[in-house]
C-alpha cells in the first residue's frame, strides 16, 4: 500500500508541479500587463509620470546643492532636464502643483548660488526661465548644527517622525558596528506577515568592498565615498509560499526599512537609503561581493556614519494631505 502511494506521489508530483507554474504565471502575467497598461513606462505623457520626472531632476539639484565639497556650475545636464520637465509640464498642466513650484524655487537657489559665475551659458538659460516665474521664492535648504538635527530625537512621535531626515554628510571617523547593532536591534519590533520576519540586514565595513558595491548603485554621487558603513538589507524568498504573496519581500522590507531609518536617526547615525533598482547583471555583480544566500532579494541598501558638526539636508517638501489621503 505504502508502495504505491509513493506510485502516485511520484506521477502526480510533474501534474502538481505544472500547476502551480501556471499559477504563478497567471500573477505574474496579471502584474506585467498591470504594468504595461497603467505605469508611466511607456507613457511620458501621463500627468504623474510628468510630475514624477520634475520631481527627479529637481531633487537630483537639490541634493547637489546639499552636497558636501560641492563644484560650482554643477550637474549642468541634470539642470538642463529639469528646465525642460518644467517647461513641459506647465505647458500640459499649468502651474497646479506645489511640487512644481517647488522645483522652480530650486532652480533659482541654484542660480543664486553660483551667482559668482556670470556669462555661463546653462545659467543664462536658467535666468530666462526663472524670468517666467518672478513671484516663485527660492527654496532654503534647512544647514543645522548636529544638535540641532537631532533636537527631535527625544521628543513625541509628530516630533521625531518630522525631525527625522536623510543625511548625505558623514564625519571621516569610523562608525562602530555596536552603535548598528543597537539601531538593528530595534528593528526586530518590525510588524511582518503572519510575524515570519522575512529581512536581514548586512554590514559591509570592507572600504573597497563599499566601492564597489556604491559603484554598482549609481545613486550616491558626491557623497557615498564619505560613509563608514554599508548596510544591505535583503527579504529571504523562502519564507514566501505562494505567488499571492509574490510582493511579500518588498512590503515586509519596506516596513523594515522605515523603521531602520527611524532606529538609525533615534541612535544619532547619519544614514542614506539607496535604491537597489538595478539590472540583473548589476545585482548577481553585487551578490558575488557580499555573501548572501541566493533566495534573498536586496530590498535597499544605505550609507552609513557618524555625523558632523554641521550638516546640510535637502528641504525634500511633502505632497499636501489632501493629495495623498482620500475619503471615499
Ligand atoms: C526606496 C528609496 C530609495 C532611495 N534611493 C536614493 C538614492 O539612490 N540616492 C539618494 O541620494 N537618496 C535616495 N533616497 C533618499 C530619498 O531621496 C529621501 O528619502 C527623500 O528625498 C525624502 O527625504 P528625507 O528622507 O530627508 O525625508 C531613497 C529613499 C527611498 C525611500
């Protein structure tokens, strides 16, 4: 009888095999084609997408302007892309949009902080634009003390949730992996799905094993180099068991991530999520770097030290409440 039953199991284990591909093709293809009718790839001419790209070229000159050892005339390219997703825009839509406005204002402080650089040409363009938008203020980006910064750190929750901010200025001394276990440490209250606590998180203290994995993520110019510490924090797939739960990873590593910047700010570290929205062969280069297991998937990874004195953060505005909460 046991004989064959184990008959059975061995024929029908290729029927439940094809099954449950089909299964997960069937979410996977839903996602894909959700992804193709709906997302702004492909479609550069949708409101959000258009939003979107001003956001990410005054952001890429906003966190320039941030920027320890910064060059004057910086990121010409990068102004010259915003301008033109201004002008795109306002061309579409109009003026409607508080980040908008606030893309302008950053292209006036750019100007008025290499105002000691006339005769420029990317600057002349910037100064003809701005000619369009006289009654748009500059944008003050906040310069603090480290005291300052984190004045929030002891005080209620709106306190420190609003206190709490990204830093792109690290101190050139070591940051002491027991100050991260500390912050980690935290992190283990994370809420996750049916509490199976999916994410590790990695610590790369090697500098040139940093390098290489800060070259591979492109996002850190600037300042990348300066950091103690790398953290790569991973979602382990095998606890997923089914396709339903297919964005488990990134909604568990999300949650995570969120609480570690608060636990890194809460322990006075310096620390900068970078995306890890890299190629296939970006991210088997970079599991060939750092030992981790094959069924983890890198969620993000941040940039870690101890603080300055001084630091500069970059303004970073929120989209108003009655954009992003909806009563229905
Ligand atoms: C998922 C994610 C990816 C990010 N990637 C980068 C990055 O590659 N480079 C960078 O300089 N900042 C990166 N950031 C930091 C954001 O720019 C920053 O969180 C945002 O501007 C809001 O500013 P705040 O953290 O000071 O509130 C990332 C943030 C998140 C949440």
């Amino acid at each position: 009888m046991k004989c064959l039953w184990a008959i059975v199991k061995a024929v029908l284990r290729p029927v439940r095999d094809a099954w449950r591909r089909w299964c997960a093709a069937k979410v996977f293809r839903y996602d894909a084609r959700r992804f193709f009718s709906v997302s702004g790839y492909g479609r550069p001419q949708a409101r959000e997408q258009q939003l979107a790209n001003v956001i990410l070229h005054y952001h890429v000159i906003e966190k320039g302007l941030t920027m320890p050892n910064r060059r004057d005339v910086f990121g010409r390219e990068a102004l010259k892309e915003l301008l033109g997703s201004i002008n795109q825009y306002v061309t579409c839509f109009g003026l409607d949009d508080t980040q908008v406005t606030h893309a302008i204002g950053v292209v006036k402080t750019y100007v008025e902080r290499n105002a000691n650089q006339p005769g420029d040409p990317i600057l002349d363009e910037a100064k003809d634009f701005l000619g369009n938008y006289p009654d748009v203020p500059s944008v003050e980006e906040p310069h603090l003390t480290r005291e300052a910064f984190y004045r929030g750190c002891e005080g209620p929750f709106p306190e420190f949730a609003r206190a709490r901010h990204t830093l792109r200025h690290y101190a050139p001394k070591e940051l002491t992996i027991e100050r991260l276990r500390s912050a980690v440490e935290l992190c283990r209250t994370t809420p996750t799905a049916c509490n199976r606590q999916y994410c590790r998180v990695y610590c790369v203290s090697d500098k040139e094993t940093i390098e290489k994995i800060l070259e591979i993520q492109h996002g850190n110019r600037g300042f990348g180099h300066l950091a103690s510490k790398l953290l790569v924090l991973v979602s382990d797939l095998e606890g997923i068991a089914s396709p339903l739960e297919r964005d488990d990873g990134f909604t568990n590593g999300g949650l995570f991530l969120m609480n570690l910047c608060y636990a890194l700010y809460y322990h006075k570290i310096a620390h900068c999520i970078l995306n890890w929205s890299r190629t296939p062969e970006e991210d088997l280069a970079a599991r060939r770097l750092i030992p981790i297991k094959p069924s983890e998937t890198i969620v993000a990874v941040l940039t870690c030290g101890e603080t300055p004195d001084e630091v500069e953060m970059c303004a970073s505005p929120r989209r108003p409440l009655e954009d992003i909460f909806k009563v229905i």
